[in-house]
C-alpha cells in the first residue's frame, strides 16, 4: 500500500518571489525554496503522493504522513520541556 502525505500545519512562508517561495517548518527548523508550481500542487491537498513532489519535501517535514499528528507530536515537546525545567 503507498502511503500518502499532507501539507505540514507546521511550514510558513518564509519569502516569495515572482516563481518560487522560501517555506520554512517551524517544527524541524528548515527552510527550502519551492516552485510556485509545486506549492499549489500540494497546499490543499490532503493526499500527496511522492511522485507528485520531492522526496525531499518529506523527508524535512514539509510534508508529513496523512495520520500524522502534528498536534501531539507538538504538544509531546512542550510537556518534555516542562517536565525537564521541574527537575
């Protein structure tokens, strides 16, 4: 079975130009420019096939597994964090 991927709620955009934008992922802290094409391809979609963009894009977390979540992923460091500063 494939799996398929999301546009992570975790990505900003960092800069734009005429035909690309700097994304930035607040969660893994990197940044990568894409092509104004390839951003809409993926922005709404919900079922993002890796053929359809860079591997690349997954595998810095601009785009995530569809049953990822992020939510909790986010709210697990938050609580580590915390919990670290208490000791």
């Amino acid at each position: 079975m494939e799996t398929l991927y999301k546009y992570s709620q975790f990505n900003i955009t960092a800069k734009e130009t005429d035909d690309k934008l700097l994304l930035y992922n607040t969660y893994t802290s990197k940044g990568r420019w894409i092509s104004r094409v390839d951003y809409d391809d993926i922005i709404d979609k919900d079922n993002i096939d890796l053929g359809d963009v860079s591997v690349r894009l997954a595998e810095d977390g601009f785009i995530v597994e569809r049953d990822t979540d992020e939510t909790a992923y986010a709210q697990a460091i938050i609580i580590k964090r915390h919990m670290m500063r208490m000791c």
